[in-house]
C-alpha cells in the first residue's frame, strides 16, 4: 500500500482533492482550479516521492486527462465506475458533497473496495475518440438527408429515393426550382452543401479508422474471423472489449454493450423486455450493422437469421446476431488478451 492515498473529484471547474498520509495521518483536502491540465500538473509536484502515492478518480467527464497527468508523475492511478461507488456509499445520512465525493473514493482506496474501470492505452483512445466522432458525423449526414426527404414531402415534389448518386445533386436542384417555393429551394441548397461537407469528413475520418484498423493486432483477427465485421466494426470491438481479463464471460460483454434484455416484474406482473442500452452507443450501433450483413443468402448464418425475422421482425433477427458477434468477439479476444492492442 502506497504511504500517500487520495481520490479526486473532477468537474468543470474544479477539482477536489481529499488524500491521507498513512505515515502521519494527516489529512488535506481542497480545491485545484481551474480544472486543467496545466495547473494539475503544478499540483502533482507537491509530492516528493510520487512513486508511493496513489489517487482514485471517478470515471466522468474528465478523467482522461486526469489519469494521464498522475501516470506522467509517477503515481498510481485508479478509475472508479460511479455507480457502483455510489452505491458503496450507502444510504446518505448528510448532504453529498464534492469533498465528501473525493473522501469516498479514498477509503475505499485504502480498503481495497474501490470498483475500478480498465484505463486503455493512449492509442486505444485516440482511436476510440475517431469512431465516436465518426459515428456522429453519420448521425449528421443521416439527418441532413431526412431534412431533404421532409422539404420535398411537405410542398409535393417527387421523392428521390438515392441522394448517393453522383448525378443526385443537379437533378434534384432542378426539381426543387420546379416544384419548391424560394424557401423550399434556399433549403435543399443548403442541405445539398452540407451533405458534400459531411460526406468529405467522413471520407477522410474512414480512410484514417480504417488504417488504425490494419495496424491493430485484434482489429485484424477480428476483421478476418468474424463475418460481417469490417475495418470499422473490428476496431470499435477490439477497443471497447480488449485487454486481458476484461471479461469472465461473454455474457458480461453482451451486458457491456447494451445489447441484454431488461425486464421489470413484480407479484406476476412483468413488462415487456427491452434492450438496456447502458453501453458505449458506437460500439452497438457498430455490431448492429455487423448483424444485418447476415440477411444475405451467402452469410453463414443466414437461416438463423431468417428463421428469427420469420419469427418476430428484421431488427430482433440483427439485435440476436449482433449478439452472437459481440461473443464470439469476446472469446477470440481473451485469448489473445494485451496482444489484441498491440500496434504493428
């Protein structure tokens, strides 16, 4: 056990800081402002020996940046999951505060009761931010067309059905200058450009996913073993459930992924299930696309697929296949474990 534990609680403005010298017993508290990268690093040289300290820092907003600036120092660092730290807690007997936030995650710290969260390496960061900034930027374009689809429904013109089409553009700007009024125009103009604008950015951003796609070990084995499972979707598997030890089952990592059936029953009444959703929105939505490659004749798994589409509808028939990948992904993963995120 280090001879200095703390925890730290982060926000916008601040950071509090409540941390125990096992040695003395003295304890110090108090505030880092602002928040920045800047002046937690002057706070870290306070400490002469970083090697024996060793901080807590909840898994919010922030904690990037956090957990880099303590390993840089030399001290030991901690993710806390907050839920399950709240629910340390207890029942709350006082008001919560920032201070009493930061002194939860220091004892428990020192009894070792702390639920941490994996910290990845920097490069599975970095790629992690790529595909969340790309998966944005679809929601964007997506949106861009259905503003299209709306302003031509609204006033009467014909509907295009495929504004993919190199020549979309100019016939749809003459439909809009002989079906739409001045507005209607000044609006599919300007949906028109910021679709070229989106779809350049995507481009270049899945160009770059791709090449961090080929040079990341797991990426590649996931990429060449799992049908349906290209660049992208290797990736986001391979950087949301890589590392060894991450799961003890692939049911956890299907929980992870927001992909398991919640239900809610009480006294013989039971709510429908529904997906919980709780886990990282690019990784699902990624699987998601993986398990609707299956509704192809040539896909191995194709008669399963249709069998659960016959049965229910092509979106369970995906969810239940995105499942399957989301296992299987698990599985081929462990056994690589650290290897998976290693970089060629």
């Amino acid at each position: 056990m280090p001879s200095i534990v703390g925890g730290l609680d982060i926000h916008r403005k601040q950071i509090t800081f409540d941390y125990l010298d096992l040695v003395t017993g003295e304890v110090s508290c108090g505030q880092i402002a602002p928040a920045d990268r800047a002046h937690l690093r002057a706070w870290l040289a306070r400490f002469d020996n970083p090697a024996e300290a060793a901080f807590a820092v909840g898994a919010c907003t922030g904690w990037r940046y956090v957990t880099a600036e303590l390993r840089r120092a030399g001290i030991e660092a901690h993710l806390a999951e907050p839920a399950d730290t709240a629910a340390a807690r207890g029942r709350k007997r006082r008001a919560k505060t920032d201070r009493a936030d930061a002194r939860l995650q220091r004892d428990l710290l020192i009894g070792g009761r702390l639920p941490e969260c994996w910290i990845p390496p920097e490069h599975v960061l970095e790629c992690r931010a790529l595909l969340e900034c790309y998966h944005d930027l679809r929601a964007e374009h997506t949106a861009w067309l259905q503003r299209v689809h709306a302003v031509l429904f609204r006033q009467g013109a014909p509907v295009f059905h495929d504004l993919s089409r190199a020549d979309a553009p100019a016939e749809l700007a003459a439909v809009a200058r002989e079906h739409l009024s001045p507005a209607g125009q000044l609006q599919v103009t300007l949906c028109l450009r910021m679709l070229e604008v989106t779809g350049r950015e995507l481009d270049g951003l899945r160009r770059q996913l791709t090449a961090a796609a080929r040079r990341l070990h797991g990426a590649r084995v996931l990429a060449g073993s799992i049908y349906g499972a290209g660049p992208l979707t290797a990736l986001a598997l391979t950087c949301w459930l890589g590392g060894a030890g991450r799961f003890t089952s692939a049911r956890k990592a299907v929980r992870f992924a927001g992909l398991d059936v919640t239900v809610y029953s009480s006294d013989g009444k039971r709510s429908p299930g529904h997906l919980s959703r709780q886990g990282p929105p690019v990784l699902r939505w990624a699987v998601y696309e993986a398990g609707k490659t299956h509704a192809r004749p040539a896909a191995p798994d194709h008669r399963y697929y249709a069998a659960v589409k016959d049965r229910k509808d092509g979106k369970r028939a995906a969810v239940s296949e995105a499942r399957k990948i989301i296992r299987r992904a698990c599985h081929i993963l462990s056994e690589l474990g650290d290897d998976a995120l290693a970089m060629d």
